[in-house]
C-alpha cells in the first residue's frame, strides 16, 4: 500500500507542471474566432456583455454609425508649450463624415487635415478620435471631455514640433504600438518601414480577451479546452484583469505601453505570469503610499490591498460579463450591497448601528454617501478625463494629514483624501487642509 501511495505521489509530481501549462497549452492549439461565436451556446452572457465598455470602447466611424458625442465644428484651441496656442478646425461634411484640420502656429496658412474613422471613448469620461495613416491609427491631439464639457490637449507633442509647426505622427506612437494590445482581441503584429502592420479578430475586448482563442471549444464545447480565470491559480487568474487594467511597457525594449514579448513578438498569454510580458510603470502621487495618480491601475492598486492577500479575486465585485452600471458590479454600491456582502459578517458591520460607530457619520450611504464603504475607501485619487474621475483600488483611507503634507511642498500637487469626496472646502486653502486634519484627528482619536 505505501509502494503505491509513493508511486501515485511521484506521478502527480511528474505531472503537475503538465497540468500548470495547460492554459497556455490550450490557447497554442487553438485560435481566434470571435465572440459572435459564443453566442449559440451562452447568449444570456453574450447578451449582457455586448453593451458593456469592453465591446464598445472603440467605435468604427461611418455615415451609418455616428459614435461623436459632441457638436463638431468650428475652431478649437488648446493650450500648448510654453505658453503657446495651437488650433484646429472641424467639420462634418452633409454626406457625414468627419474631418479635423491641424493649422500651424507658425504659418496659419500651413494646414494638414485628416479625417476621423474611429472614435474611443465617449461613454461618461472622455472621447478621443483616430485617423489612418498608412498602416497606422493614431488619436488626434483633440480630446473631448464629456463631464466639464471642454476640449482638452491629449499628447500634442506627436502631432507639433516646440514652436507648434505641424508634423508628421512617428508610427512609434501609433494605436496600433501604444494602444491596441489591450483594446483589441487576437491581436497579430508585424513590423514594417512605416511602423506595424496588425490584425486582430475584434475591434475591443471580446469573449477571447480573457478565456482564449476558442476554435478548439467552439469545435469540441468542453470545460477542459477553453481557460476559466477564477480556475486558474489566484495570481494568475487576476492577472487576466490585470494585462488592460494596469500601466506599463513591453519586454524587453519596452516598445508598446501594454504587455508583449517582442523578442518573440507575441501577446500576453493567460496563465503565464505577466511579468513575462511587462515592465509595471505605473504614475503615482507623491505621497508616502504612492497612490495611482494615473487611470487604468487598478491592478496595480490591488496587488497593494489586504484583499489581494485576503486572495479575493476581481470578479468577486465585477462582472466582465456586464453589469447595472459602468463599473459592471455584481451588486449595489450605493447602498453597500456589494461590501456588506462579505464584510456584513463581521459584527463591526452587520447592522447601520455598526456601520455608524467605525464610520463616526450617521448612516445615508444611498443619499448624501455618509457611512457608504467606498466614499471613503474607494478615494478618486485617479484621472481619465479629469483629475478624480476614477476611483483608486487598493482601499486604503487616505488621512488628510497626507494632503495637508503635499500641500505645503506643492499646493498644485495634492491628492485628494478620504474626507474631500464630501468636504471640498478642506481641499482648497492651506487653512482648510489644516481644518481637516484636525476634525479627522478629533473625529477618530488618531
């Protein structure tokens, strides 16, 4: 009996790293075929997922498909180097097509115009807009802010020289170099003189994205030839998320600004450590903690959070399949649904009594946010469009006495703390930083 318990052990230890290879196993063997495909079988989640950002984040512009957000015309000026002003001039043709004319500083009658064929964005935050050149797409430097309602710069430097004469766009900038590793699905690249020739089997993040290529599932359906992140082990089944969800470059030159082997010329493959694939180059404030300053971190945040080392997955608060709001939730935030879900277990938070004790407000987390979970553990410490906009991941409450600190080495660099979300009038003057550090000090004894 033992002499079989020792072989049946030296077998399992024979195989197992087979069986730590088989996501990326299964995804060698099998290629793209597109989310329509998965419809047939799983339509109630193809259904949900088609309306989510992970579809729709990019927008094939035509006549047919008007994606732009906003009234597009007459003459938009951004503020550029030292104190300069370039100008660009839009139009929409009756037929419905889009144009943006770049109009140099140094010589007005310089104009180069391009015409819009995508949008990106458009869904509460910003909207940015691509052209084609040759091979490559790239975003103009125009970017349309839908909360404030205003025209922003977005990387003028790729499109204007210092003195703001026009230039051509490098291909090293290009979407398809910078961008397209995460916003396109079955991505293929292939270097040319004038930049990257690419392919891919979807325009955004499909079904594929995140479970594989699944010809060999669609072929033969089968829960052992199509990978299941939360069946991976829990690093690697987080780092699904976090291969979009995160800032970084690609190994080992760091060529494009999303995970990619470029010796080997391959994306990313689910199951293998990330860390393959990726430098993490996140930006962050100043602060001791280093909270995300930048969007699109938050995997980066929650590897910093007691629930990575509590090993709670992603998808225990989000539905990559699509959800009642942007932020794709399995439950209500508003109302704690979500957190209480877990945390409702512990008597601290099992009644409103509780919650109003650790919390020291009275309870309305439906109405003025009071005693709402992430009011103050979810700081919108990041910028997309504008500064504060995205919500940081790793759930930390940021005291204001480390606003009150980065406030007086730089009053134009603060990051917001867990009291501003409701007190702005503590994130504007040195006394009012100074007022709240001392109500949070009063209010919790520390």
């Amino acid at each position: 009996m033992e002499r079989k318990r020792g072989r049946s052990a030296l077998f399992l230890l024979a195989i197992l790293p087979l069986i730590l290879a088989l996501p990326s196993w299964v995804a060698a063997l099998a290629t793209y075929v597109g989310s329509a495909k998965c419809e047939s079988c799983h339509k109630e989640i193809y259904d949900t997922w088609k309306d989510t950002l992970h579809n729709k984040s990019q927008q094939d512009l035509s006549p047919a498909n008007d994606s732009v957000v906003v009234n597009w015309k007459g003459i938009v000026k951004l503020p550029a180097f030292q104190g300069q002003e370039v100008s660009i001039k839009l139009n929409k043709t009756p037929e419905g097509r889009y144009y943006a004319t770049l109009i140099c500083s140094r010589d007005p009658s310089v104009e180069k115009t391009y015409e819009v064929v995508r949008t990106y964005g458009g869904w509460g935050w910003k909207q940015r807009y691509q052209v084609k050149v040759e091979n490559n797409h790239y975003i103009l430097p125009n970017q349309w802010n839908q909360a404030s309602a205003r025209w922003v710069p977005y990387n003028l430097q790729n499109w204007y020289d210092e003195d703001c004469g026009i230039k051509e766009p490098n291909p090293a900038n290009s979407f398809e170099a910078k961008c397209a590793g995460c916003h396109n699905t079955g991505l293929e690249l292939k270097k040319t003189e004038k930049g990257f020739e690419s392919k891919y089997s979807e325009l955004n993040t499909g079904c594929e994205k995140c479970h594989g290529a699944g010809s060999t599932h669609v072929n033969s359906p089968g829960k052992g030839n199509v990978i299941n992140p939360r069946k991976l082990t829990f690093e690697r089944g987080i780092e699904v998320c976090g291969q979009c969800h995160s800032r970084g470059t690609s190994v080992p030159k760091g060529l494009h600004d999303y995970p990619w082997d470029e010796t080997a010329n391959k994306p990313y493959q689910l199951g293998e450590p990330l860390t393959k694939y990726y430098t993490l180059k996140p930006g962050k404030w100043s602060d001791s903690e280093g909270h995300s300053r930048s969007h699109h971190q938050q995997w980066i945040d929650f590897l910093r959070s007691k629930h990575f080392t509590g090993k709670v997955h992603c998808f225990d608060c989000h539905n990559a399949h699509g959800g009642p709001s942007v932020s794709q939730l399995l439950k209500a935030d508003h109302n704690n649904n979500l957190c209480l879900s877990c945390h409702g277990k512990d008597k601290r938070f099992a009644t409103s009594g509780a919650i109003r004790e650790h919390a020291k407000h009275s309870y309305a987390p439906e109405t003025k946010g009071t005693g709402r979970c992430s009011s103050c553990h979810m700081v919108k410490t990041a910028g997309s469009a504008e500064a504060g906009d995205i919500h940081t991941h790793d759930f930390d409450i940021i005291k204001p006495s480390a606003s009150l600190a980065m406030f007086k080495k730089d009053p134009k660099a603060v990051i917001p703390n867990s009291c501003n979300g409701c007190h702005k009038e503590w994130a504007k003057t040195l006394e009012g930083h100074e007022a709240g550090v001392k109500a949070y000090e009063t209010l919790f004894k520390k």
